[in-house]
C-alpha cells in the first residue's frame, strides 16, 4: 500500500500540475514579456530582419 499508493497518486497530479502550470503560465508570462521587450527595444525592421 506504501508503495503503490504514493505513486500513483503522484503521477496524474505532478503530470496535470506540471502541464497546467508550465503550459498556462509559462508560455503565457514568458511571450509576453520577452514580445514586448524585444517590441519595445527592438523596432519590428530590425525584428524582421534578423530573424
């Protein structure tokens, strides 16, 4: 019970945890403030032109 309890427990929660929070917030937080950095510091041209 120790063993099989603790894992599967921990599985789907981590797993929907770590999706949820590393999908929602991170790339949300993550674009959004390095967009309007590279937008604010950088002209679009320039953006355009190097990429």
């Amino acid at each position: 019970t120790v063993g099989t309890s603790p894992i599967p427990i921990p599985t789907p929660t981590k797993s929907s945890q770590t999706q949820s929070s590393s999908d929602t917030p991170s790339p949300s937080p993550d674009n959004k403030e390095i967009f309007p950095i590279f937008n604010t510091s950088i002209p679009l041209d320039l953006l355009e032109n190097k990429f």
